[in-house]
C-alpha cells in the first residue's frame, strides 16, 4: 500500500521551512490551477481578483462567500499535491464570519487562507476607494481566524495556514501598516502580507520590522510595489512571491488574439492552439481511458 500523502497545510508548511523565495502564480479555476502544478511550481494561490474575473465581475466585494467556497472546491480538487492558499477576502462579516470562512476553506481541501483588514465591500489593493476597519476589529479578525484553524485541525501541522494581510498602508501609512502585522504576528498568523509597499526600503522595512514569520511579496506588474527578482526578495527576507494577474492576463490576451484571427482569417492564431492529443492529455482523458480499462468487465 502507498503511504499517505501528508495534508495540504502540512505540504505548505513544509515548503515555508525550506530556504529561499519560494514563486507563487495565482490561478482561479480548476484549469489554470491545473497548469500552474504541471509547470513545476511548488504552490500556488486562488487570486479574489481573478476568480471574481472568470464569474465576470471586479474584484469588489461581489462574490459571497458560498460562490468563493465553492470555487475554491473546485481549485483543490483539480490539483494532484500542489498546495493552494485561498483568498478569504475579509473573512465576509465579523470575527465570527472569519471563523465560518476559515473552516468552510479548511474542509475544501485549500492548505492557506488570506484574511484582510479592509472593510467591506472590499477592493483590489491596488485599486481606488480602500477603507480599513480599526486596529482591535482588525486584530480580532485575525485571531478569529487562527482559533478556526486550530480548532478545525488534528494536529498543529495540519491547520490550515492563516496569512493576515493589512492594506492600511495606502489608508495609513507604513507605519500603522506595520504595527497591525507585528500585531498580526503576534496573534498568531503563520504568514503576513502588507500590501502595497512602494519602494524597495518600505519592502526591507516590511521583513525587518515585523519579523519572525514569513512574509508574502505581491508582483503586479503596473502595480505600486516594485517588481523585483526571485533573488532580490529573499535577500530582503521574503518567503513568497505571488504572481496575482499574470495567468488572467495570458488568458485575456492570447483569447483575443484568437478571436481576432477568427475574425479576420477563420483560423485561430499561430501559437495559440494545441494539437487536438495534446488538449485531450492535458485536460485528462488519457488517464480517464486508463482507469476505465482498469475496471473494464470485457463487454
């Protein structure tokens, strides 16, 4: 018999232990999460911004919670050992809403959860119109979240990683937006992420001053934070480094072109198409054709 593969929060503790800046693409459907665990990423993260993309919608607050459990669901089934942390947003209402949202993740298989300072209806970090709520709400918030994950798990490795980000920077300023994750830490969050630092000394500041558990770098390209290389973050002391819109946009973009070859030729564009046998591999009827001829009764 196989041994037991360990769980999800366990496999991303593991790989929060191992040295380095550890690259993070964000997926936001079974498919993208799919491609992103095929390319030899060791983790990936279930974007808000994304997945509130593919129903169609900004990334403002839109989706509820039940839409997001259930997309996050469909993430982790479709992913062989990669582990996903997934965005819980604000955590949709009070610290006891955060409890509800934390275990609803747990159960749906994702090894992380993001859970934010913002109020509600939230925004993108990176976007106009942010507000955050008050220190003790925010603190609160987060140690809601820790005692779910604790009281949802076996065992202290098999909890599910809490990341408490703050986006009280752009509100703020640095300083408030370091005290709350030293405060965040201090509750107990396995992961911090202040959100939107804007030069490369706001970044070191962020490692250096709220010290003692990993950090999380956002790389948005056109966004306020710098976007700097693998090698660069783990000097500042960086654990991980999330790629929220890179997929979204690759998938935006190569679409159009398709569609404008269409138009134009009625031939989709060079470059993006695969051979039929390469789509049907992917997207797993070769290994449906051999399970089913495993338990094929000759007929």
């Amino acid at each position: 018999p196989h041994a037991a593969m360990s769980s999800a929060p366990a496999r991303l503790r593991s790989l929060l232990a191992r040295p380095g800046c550890h690259l993070m693409p964000c997926c936001f459907d079974p498919l993208s999460a799919r491609l992103v665990e095929a390319s030899g990423f060791p983790v990936t993260f279930a974007s808000g911004f994304s997945v509130a993309a593919a129903h169609g919608l900004p990334d403002t607050g839109l989706l509820s919670y039940g839409e997001m459990e259930h997309a996050m669901r469909r993430i982790t089934g479709s992913l062989k050992a990669v582990p996903c942390i997934g965005d819980g947003d604000t955590g949709y209402g009070n610290a006891v809403n955060a409890k509800r949202t934390v275990a609803g993740y747990a159960r749906a298989g994702l090894a992380g959860i993001m859970i934010e300072d913002q109020m509600a209806p939230k925004r993108c970090g990176h976007t106009q119109g942010k507000a955050v709520v008050d220190r003790a709400a925010a603190t609160a918030r987060v140690r809601a979240a820790v005692d779910a994950a604790r009281e949802t798990a076996g065992s202290a490795d098999d909890a599910i990683v809490v990341m408490a980000r703050t986006d009280a920077a752009a509100t703020h300023g640095l300083d408030e937006a370091l005290y709350r994750a030293q405060a965040f830490r201090d509750a107990g969050a396995d992961i911090l992420f202040v959100e939107a630092p804007r030069s490369v000394e706001e970044l070191r500041r962020v490692c250096s001053e709220a010290s003692g558990v990993p950090h999380m770098a956002n790389l948005l390209q056109g966004g306020l934070t710098p976007v700097l290389s693998q090698s660069e973050l783990a000097e500042l002391g960086f654990k991980l480094a999330a790629y929220p819109l890179d997929l979204l946009n690759a998938t935006i973009a190569a679409q159009r072109r398709t569609l404008e070859a269409l138009k134009a030729t009625g031939q989709p564009s060079p470059g993006d198409t695969l051979p039929f046998g390469e789509l049907t591999a992917f997207v797993g009827f070769d290994e449906y054709n051999a399970e089913a001829e495993r338990y094929s009764t000759g007929e």
